[in-house]
C-alpha cells in the first residue's frame, strides 16, 4: 500500500524543516502488523511546489510512504 502526505508551510524553510520532522515521525512507524517506510526515490527527487490556488500562495512538498506487511 502507497500513501501521500503534503507537508505545507507559509515558506520554503518552513516546509523542509516540517518534512524533516514528518520524515522523522513516519519512518519504521508501526502500522497494524506493518511499518511506514519511504518511498526512497520519490523523497529523493521531491521538489517544493507552489499552490497557486489560494491567496497568499503556499509552497507543499508532497512525500510519499509505502506501508509493508509481514
């Protein structure tokens, strides 16, 4: 199973430092009788993107996650 979050902050800085933390918070995060791992790639490669569609606009990271099971 593959989910998103969108890490989302008034400014770039903000949205790294809140990735960081998201990072941090999910990783080998025990789920049911699995755990969250990143997408390894994906993280690697993601690059901040702006929301346009709300004033003020707001910059996003979107991270994605794969859940594992035994």
């Amino acid at each position: 199973m593959t989910a998103q979050t969108q890490c989302v902050a008034a400014n770039e800085e903000s949205v790294y430092e809140l990735a960081d933390l998201v990072r941090t918070t999910l990783t080998n995060h025990p789920v049911g009788d699995g755990v969250i791992l990143p997408d390894t790639n994906q993280q690697a490669s993601a690059r901040i993107l702006v929301d346009g569609s709300v004033t003020p606009a707001r910059p996003y990271l979107p991270l994605h996650w794969t859940l594992t099971t035994q």
